[in-house]
C-alpha cells in the first residue's frame, strides 16, 4: 500500500509540473478594456475564434483540462490513503 502511495504522489507531482508548464506556454486572455462588456464587432465570431480547437492553443487548452483533471482525482485517491 506504501509503495502504491509513493507511485500516485510521484504521478501527482509530475502532473503538478505539467499544468504549470503548459499554463505557462498559453498565450494571454486579455483583451484589454474592450472584453468588459463583450465586443460588439466579433458577434459572428471569426475563423481564428470558430476552428481554434484545431490549433496548438486549442490543444493547449484540452491538455491543460486534462491534466488538471487527472490532478484532482489523484488529490483525492492520495488523501483517502
């Protein structure tokens, strides 16, 4: 039981790492003062906004849910062994 605490505390930490690294290669959210009451301009949604889950940032963006996912379910199993 000991050795399996040790394995799912080195994995969490190896995910702790990883959500760090990949939050940090993500590009910036803001969009300045124009992203408070939403931007009237881009109602449609451009292409970059309607296929972004195709491009790195998007891939960035599943992994980083991933990640954190598997980061919380390991939390957990660690605390109730």
């Amino acid at each position: 039981m000991e050795v399996l605490k040790i394995i799912l505390t080195v994995i969490f930490i190896i995910a702790a790492l990883a959500i760090i690294t990949i939050v940090l290669l993500q590009e910036g959210k803001s969009a300045g003062l124009g992203s408070i009451g939403g931007s009237a301009s881009n109602a449609g949604g451009s292409y970059w906004d309607k296929n972004k889950k195709h491009s790195l940032e998007g891939k960035f963006e599943k992994w980083t849910k991933i990640t954190a996912g598997v980061f919380i379910a390991l939390g957990f199993v660690i605390m109730f062994l």
